[in-house]
C-alpha cells in the first residue's frame, strides 16, 4: 500500500511505485520502505525536449500543453501548510481509488495522511458499496458519543493503518502494519521487525536493518501536531472502566472502542448518580478520577479537564486537550491498576491504541506526561524500592539534606531518592518516624502513642501505601455508644438531638464569620458560648441536666479535634482546611500501625539519628547545616520537618534569619496537644456491653470533666488481645501534667468503672500514659489556628526561602493539616519543587 511521499521524480517513476504496490503488500508486516520526506519540495523533472535525430523541435506551446496534461495527474492538498506535496490515499476502499494519482480532493488528516475524493464517495454515498459500513459505525458513534460522526472521523478512527515500534533494544523503529491486522496491547508489547502474521513468512535481510519510514521523523515536530485534523481517541483505554459515565470523547476515548453500552440518556442518568464504578480487582480506596457532578474529593481529577498546574506544563495542549487528557487517563488509571510495580513508558505505551501516525507522536508525548506525573507524586510514588532512577539524568545533579526523620521528611527524602538526587537525613532523637510512635508492649497489640487512624481512606496515600504493603486497614464502625457515670448507656435519641443542636450552633459560627476580618476575630469558645445562650434566650428551650452533659461531650470532642482549649483557638479559622476537597470514604485504624509504613519508606535511606540540627547556614550559595556536637554538613538544598513547636522556639538559627512574614505564620499557628493511656486488661470485660463497637464514648459527669478519657478505643478489633486506649485532651491535660503514669491509669481505671458499675472491671496487667510534652523533639501533637490567625500561615510556613531552604510537615499543608496524610503529602510537594529548580 502507497502513503504520503511515496514518489520519485517523474512519470514513469510513478508507474513504478504503483508497481511497488503489490511486492510491498506480501510483506508480512506491510513495512514501508523508505520514502522521501512529505515535507521536502519535490521538483517534478520535465520530459527531455531534445528531439530524436531526424525530428524537428516542437513547438513551445505544445510543450506547454503536455505539461499541463501532465499535471493534471497529481493534484496538492489544499490544507493550508500541508507538506505533502503528492499526496497518497491509504484508504484504497474504492476501485477507483487515486492512490498516488490524481483526484478531485484530497482530504486531509495529517501531513503524510491523505485520502481522495472516490473513497470518500465510496462510503459517503448511500448507492456505494462502503455506505453501510459507515452508517453502521456511524450508528455507534452517535449511540456513545458526543463528537461529530463526520467522514473524516471515520476514516481516523477505522482505516488509517496502525503504526507500531519494535521493541528490541537496539531497533526501536516504527512500521506501518497492513490494513487487515488489528493492533493489540499484547502485540505492541512483543512486536519485532519483520514478525510474521498469519503464517505469512517474511523473506529477506534483517528486518530491523530496513530504514524507518521519513514521515516518523517529523511527527515529533511541534507543526505536525498543528496540522493534525482529528485530536486522537483511544480505543480499550485502562481508563475505560473507571469512566463509563462520560461520553468516550470528551475524555480522550473513541466511542466505538468503548465498551460501553450507554445510550445518552442512560448517561444523563449515570451523570446525576455520580457514584464511582466498582471495577473487580481494583482497592476501593482507588478513586483517581471525579464522576460527572461530583466534586469535594481530594486528589481527585476532571477526566474531562486540564488541571491547572497541567496547562501551565503543556501550554501547547491548551486549545485542544484531547491527546493530553486521553494520556494523563491512561497513566492514572494504569497506576492504580498496578501500583505495586513502577510504571514506565514500556508499560504504558501498548495500551496506547490509535490509528495513524498520531500513534507515534502520542507515545512520544506519553514520555512527558509520565516524567510530568512522576515528578508531581501523582504516580510512582509510595513505597517503591526503584532500581533504575525514575528522572532523567539532568535531575540527579543535587544533594539534598532533610531535617527530620517523620512522616514529611521520610517522604520528601523517599521521592528525592527515588528521583536519582543524593539525600541524607538528620534526625534528632533516636528513632525515626516523629509524633508516629507505635507501642507494642501491651501483650503485643500495636497501639499508636500518636498517630493511628486514618480519616478518609479514598484516595488518601496511606491507603495506597498498605496496599502496596498488603496491610489490612480495619474499617472503623460509626457506631458510638455514649456512657454515664454510673453504668447506664444514653438514650441514642437524646444522642442525636443533641448532635443536631451541636451542629447548628456551628452552622451559626460559620454564617457569622463570612463578612469578618481576621482583626475581628474572636475565641471559638467564647463564640460558640455566645450563640447557645442566645439560641436558649430567643427560643426557651429548657435542655435537660443529661442533655448539657452530651453537649459537653460534643464540646469535648471538638477539642480533640482541634488538639487545644477552644479559648485558643480562631472561631473565624478553625476549619479553614474544610473549604478544600477533603479525603472522604472510610474513617479506618491501621491494626499495624503507621510505623509499618513509615519503617518501608526509610529502608535504604542514609539517616544520621542523634544528630540534632542546631543551625542552617543559608548566606551562601552551598547551605550548611551544623548540629549541636559541631559536625557540619553542605547541601544545595534544604528540607526543615520539624514540628511548629521547635520553630516557634527558635531551637535552629537560621542564617540570615528567616523573613518576618514567615516568623509571623509560624507564631499566628498553635501548638496542639492530646495525651493518651492505654491499658491492657487479662480479658475484654467491655464486649457484651458495647456489643462489637470499635469505640464507646463517656459522657462527662460536670463541665470541669470535659475531655478526661471522653473517647475509649477498643485496639484489637480482631477481640484477641485486651486493650483500650483513651484520651486525654483540653481542660484536662493541666490535671494530668504533674501526675505519675500510675495515677493518670487509676483515674481512667475510676471511670472505666462508673462505666462498666454492673460488672466486674479487673486491674490492668499493663499501661503506659504518653508524654508529648515533654518530648523535647516534638513538644506537641498537632497544628491548629489560634484566634486572630488565619489559613494563610500554612501557605506562608511552606514557602521556600531563595530556592535553598525548604519547609514541610503537617503545619505546612493548608488542604490537610494536623494528619500523617498532611505531613506524607507535604514532603511529596517538597521533593516536586525541589526536582523542578
């Protein structure tokens, strides 16, 4: 079969590649051979006028007028731009096909890509022999699709050749494939030069030793993809089952390569569910892209849209996001699909189904995408343990020191790694993972003295990391039984009548502090103490003595959330993270703890424990950190993970002292803080009463009792081992600071008996009570906005400081502070910018 540039320079070199036709259609494979490139001006020689001996010379308007005959056999292509000066038709549908002759028409696909005005009417018109064959694709199109059926849409998408690459390592030339063979995944994965099809045997030299054809070359420049007519549509894209509620196109799709059966009202009707396909194999936590109309879900994508970091990668795909959007589907939904193993360009490009020299250009481009991709922490992140750098050489030239062996720093230096850059660790104290300290000593169930449950598990990195861990994540029920002192259980009514009140007076906090400035600010307590008393005085509503009590709980609660009293904490802020798509799904306990995690992403890290950093040296143009025994080292970057509290005491000098605005941010934010006891018990005395529940509440006898074990959780959801753990948090931890372990555990022990007064409650076998404030390295649990502080300071905390000194942690990440998630996500942004300098 002739393509575009198939010629030679005069008329009997064009019966001559007509001739070629045929020797080159018994090739098993249909390789071109090579042609002369479409972009070059090809110079048609004129016919010898020298006459024979004997003859006399014609005349010169004679020879004019065989000139013009002769023209009439070729005709341009009338795209403006085109390159193709003698353009080849690849349909060869109709008897009459032009090939590389003259026609009426030329229809323009590409440059190299061309098909004449008889094949058009071949199956345009309703008396040709094609013309059911495209109603019949057309038919389909329609059914599934929202782009135009057009002609032109057809032949792109059902009789252009496919082109694929060899895959052996000293090849790697692309060939053009036989009309009649159907590319596959598993074939573009295997394909060789010169492979056999159907027991047809290929004679000749070394298949590979042929030259590519010359149109490939140009495919990669930036005018090829301008004169592109059709943007490119996959056919059984990996991201096909996850968007089944789009129309195929709008997402870089083919709609007859899908296989959905969806008419357009059946779609309508998907759009307004918005509920994300179940798709077998797949870890339900994996939601990678929105449904149509759904939206607050973090890290989530528009399958359908460019997001804007995106555009501002590939401005060149901003009028046109088709082959973009159709890449960056296929990646994430591969990665999700398998992210266990590192996704690469040899992974992804067999899925890469397309006909037409737009093949070519799309796993060229799919190379970009996926460095893009890697480099932002969309994919190839995690736990993986890489053998071969996941960056290009040019990103390897720096040496990265990062302050602070938790969750961010372990991040960041895991990326930064993984990236191909030199990165060493310096942690203080003498274990690594920061305020994720997991405690193994009550008859061997995992406790976490900090972090343990997981909030939001679609999406959320964690969940991606167990399950590229195989660690099982324990759902946590939403059933919680709240208990009086003095054994008896709440009425669940009274429970949710409460929570009501509890919420609205919020819901009357949030609509007070829409038109208020951060200098008329205000304590949170002292507002939400505000709004109940005017709710009681404008409606007389008379609440019952338990009825305070199960406020207070709530109160309690908030507390905890927050991680300090509320006369601390901003009522204009103190959910200013909600305003952001938060992770939703299941709130769940890793039963492992998060040390499981964090343990993986050190392996093969160089971290230097005892080694607490005293200064960082910033004048220059190399950094120099120092620690305290005086041992320096020197980096070109930076990364500080400390926790807010060390910031804000200033325990590293910086030099020159960091800038005004940042000290201002890091001092705006609060120190939070929660403590926790956990007891092991000779047997689970707890189980007939709360009946299976992960977690019971107790309602606090007195408002001066608010936030002394207001939450108890049961820490072997299995009922194997016997512990509960509890907290300790707001009004309530000044009670406890200058207590022994031994007597914070009686108090609970005192309450685990009012709870449980029908029953026998034996005497711990083990406890221990955690001290977060007296942890030198950390000092705290977690961030929250003191009153008059605003959002912003996370933002600003996160800012770099002259591209040398880098900030993360989880008082850096405005989306999702006070959360391991927040931190992990926060050294995945900093290895990005990082890599990206």
């Amino acid at each position: 079969m002739l393509t575009d540039a198939d010629y030679t320079v005069n008329a009997s070199g064009a019966r001559r590649a007509k001739k070629r036709t045929a020797m080159e259609s018994s090739s098993g494979d249909g390789q071109s051979s090579l042609r002369s490139s479409g972009r070059q001006v090809n110079v048609r020689m004129k016919r010898c006028n020298n006459p024979p001996p004997g003859q006399t010379k014609r005349k010169a308007t004679d020879t004019e007028e065989e000139e013009d005959q002769s023209e009439k056999k070729y005709r341009k292509c009338e795209k403006a731009g085109c390159s193709a000066t003698y353009p080849v038709c690849f349909a060869s549908a109709s008897e009459r096909c032009a090939k590389n002759g003259y026609t009426s028409r030329w229809y323009h696909l590409s440059c190299g890509e061309h098909f004449c005005n008889e094949c058009f009417d071949h199956y345009y018109r309703s008396h040709k022999d094609g013309y059911e064959t495209y109603a019949s694709w057309k038919r389909v199109w329609t059914g599934n699709g929202k782009s135009e059926p057009s002609l032109k849409a057809f032949m792109a998408d059902q009789q252009l050749p496919y082109w694929v690459q060899c895959t052996k390592p000293d090849c790697g030339k692309w060939r053009q494939l036989t009309k009649e063979i159907q590319l596959t995944a598993s074939l573009a994965a295997t394909y060789r030069c010169g492979m056999k099809f159907n027991n047809v045997k290929t004679e000749g030299p070394d298949q590979c030793s042929l030259p590519e054809d010359l149109r490939v070359a140009e495919v990669i420049d930036s005018w090829w993809h301008s004169m592109l007519i059709l943007p490119p549509l996959f056919k059984d894209s990996p991201a096909n089952p996850f968007l089944t509620a789009y129309y195929p196109d709008c997402v870089g799709m083919s709609p007859s390569g899908s296989t959905s059966n969806h008419s357009h009202a059946e779609l309508r009707a998907e759009h307004c569910r918005a509920v994300p396909p179940q798709i077998p194999g797949l870890c339900p936590y994996f939601q990678p892209f929105y449904q149509p109309n759904e939206c607050g879900k973090a890290l989530c994508v528009r399958p359908d849209m460019m997001e804007l970091d995106e555009l501002y990668e590939f401005p060149e795909f901003s009028r046109d996001p088709t082959m973009y959007l159709a890449l960056r589907n296929l990646i994430l939904a591969s990665w999700h699909r398998g992210c266990k193993e590192v996704l690469t360009p040899q992974n992804c490009a067999p899925h890469i189904i397309v006909r037409g020299l737009v093949r070519v250009r799309c796993v060229q481009e799919m190379d970009r995408v996926l460095l893009f991709m890697t480099r932002k922490g969309l994919i190839n992140t995690g736990v993986l343990s890489v053998k071969q750098p996941l960056l290009p050489e040019r990103y390897h030239n720096k040496n990265v020191i990062v302050i602070g062996a938790g969750a961010s720093g372990l991040a960041a230096a895991r990326q930064l790694q993984n990236f191909g850059m030199q990165v060493v660790m310096l942690e203080a104290s003498e274990r690594i993972g920061g305020r994720v300290w997991d405690d193994t000593s009550l008859g061997g169930v995992t406790v976490g003295r900090g972090a343990q449950i997981v909030n939001g598990c679609v999406n959320n990195p964690i969940a991606l990391m167990s399950e590229q861990l195989s660690i099982n994540m324990h759902k946590l029920g939403e059933r919680c039984d709240l208990f009086q002192e003095g054994g008896s259980a709440t009425d669940p009514a009274i429970d949710k009548r409460m929570d009501f009140h509890f919420n609205a007076i919020l819901d009357v906090v949030s609509e007070w502090r829409k038109d208020k400035s951060q200098n008329q600010d205000t304590p949170l307590g002292e507002k939400i103490q505000e709004v109940y008393k005017t709710f009681l005085q404008e409606s007389g509503v008379q609440f019952s003595q338990l009825e305070e009590k199960v406020l207070q709980f709530h109160l309690s609660n908030l507390e905890y959330a927050c991680g300090s009293t509320l006369d601390q904490v901003s009522a204009r802020s103190w959910d200013h993270n909600e305003f952001f798509a938060q992770f939703s799904g299941d709130h769940t306990l890793l039963t492992e703890g998060y040390s499981s995690v964090l343990n993986k992403l050190a392996e093969g890290l160089d971290i230097r424990i005892k080694s607490p950093v005293q200064a960082i040296d910033y004048s220059g143009d190399i950094v120099k950190v120092t620690s305290s025994n005086g041992t320096q080292w020197t980096a070109q970057k930076v990364l500080v993970t400390v926790p807010l509290t060390l910031l804000q005491k200033n325990i590293i000098k910086f030099n020159p002292p960091l800038p005004e605005r940042k000290l201002k941010a890091i001092h705006s934010l609060g120190a939070g803080l929660i403590e926790k006891v956990a007891l092991q018990f000779p047997f689970r005395f707890w189980d007939g009463k709360i009946q299976g529940a992960d977690y019971f509440g107790h309602i606090p006898p007195s408002p001066d009792k608010r936030g002394m074990f207001g939450v108890f959780y049961d820490m072997d959801p299995q009922g194997k081992g016997s512990v509960l753990m509890s907290v300790i948090t707001g009004e309530a931890l000044p009670s406890i600071r200058d207590m022994e372990d031994k007597d914070v555990a009686d108090q609970c022990m005192k309450v685990l008996r009012e709870l449980f007064k029908e029953q026998e409650v034996p005497e711990p076998v083990n406890y221990f009570v955690t001290r977060w404030s007296r942890d030198m390295w950390s000092q705290m649990s977690y961030s929250f906005v003191k009153t008059g502080g605003s959002g912003e300071a996370y933002d600003i905390i996160a800012e770099d400081v002259q591209g040398k000194v880098f900030f993360a942690g989880e008082a850096t990440n405005r989306h999702f502070p006070q959360t391991v998630t927040g931190a992990y996500l926060s050294g995945v942004r900093e290895a990005s910018k990082i890599a990206a300098l």
